[in-house]
C-alpha cells in the first residue's frame, strides 16, 4: 500500500473512532466507506496514544483521543442502543421478520427477550415487597437478648 497523506479531517475522524473503542480494521473500512481513502490497520494504530506504534503521536493528536475518550465514558445518552424504547422497537422488526418468515423459535426468543426488557430484568435495580405490595416483616432476631441482673456489682 503506497504511503498515503491524510488530512486534519481524515485524522481528527480516525482519532474520534479509535477514542470510542473501534477496532484498527472497522476504523480502516469506515475511512475507506466515509473518505474513500483506503489505509491500513497499522496506519490507523498510529493514531492510538494507547498503542506502541502511537509513541510520536501529536500532543494535538493525544489531547483530542483523551477528550473524546472521556466524552464518550461520559454521555451513554447519545449511543441509541443504550435506551430501553430504541432496543425494544428493534426487537419489534427482529420479531416481526423472525415470524414472516417463518423462524418462530427466534421470534418466540425474541418475545422473551422484549419481556425481560420491559420486566427489568436486564437493570440493577431490583425492588422487593411483601404481599399486596406492603413493606416485607422485619425479621426476627434468632438470638434473645437477656438483661442480666446488677447485683451491685460494677
């Protein structure tokens, strides 16, 4: 592959994936998708402080990874997936293909899987009650604990 120049924008995109955990090869195809610029693995690691080959890197080029790495830990909000109401209309198209075309195992899985999601069972959180949705009994202590008697004594 011939050495190939690449621009501030083609760079500043490179450094933005690999800061959101893209791999060298997905930031390769989507240069080439987005850019048409084709280039390797290996050039793409050049722009990963996180890597050996990155040892040269810019402080320009550092300093944008870092933000953008720390950005992205940050604002879980903008990855779409991460909302219950975007991973449930997806599983709505998955079901709907899965049956028409006749996978009803996958479809009855991924019924299954939307009820979890609506039930909660894929959070944390995790809220116990007692009947009719009353407190729980506090339990009893296994244990009596007895007053001895002072005798005068201290």
């Amino acid at each position: 592959m011939a050495k190939t120049k690449l621009t501030d924008e083609v760079k500043t995109y490179i450094v933005q994936a690999l800061a959101c955990f893209d791999s060298p090869s997905i930031v390769a195809g989507s240069v080439k998708k987005e850019f048409g610029v084709d280039i390797s693995r290996q050039l793409v690691e050049t722009y990963d402080p996180n890597k050996k080959a990155a040892a040269k890197i810019s402080d320009k080029w550092r300093l944008l990874f870092e933000e953008t790495r720390k950005t992205f830990l940050e604002d879980t909000a903008s990855i779409a997936i991460s909302h219950r109401a975007v991973r449930l209309r997806a599983l709505q198209r998955m079901a709907d293909k899965a049956e028409t075309q006749g996978n009803m195992v996958l479809a009855s899985s991924l019924l299954k899987q939307a009820a979890e999601e609506v039930g909660g069972s894929y959070t944390n959180r995790r809220e116990l009650t007692g009947k009719d949705g009353k407190d729980l009994p506090v339990p009893v202590s296994p244990v009596t604990i007895f007053q001895l008697p002072d005798n005068g004594r201290s």
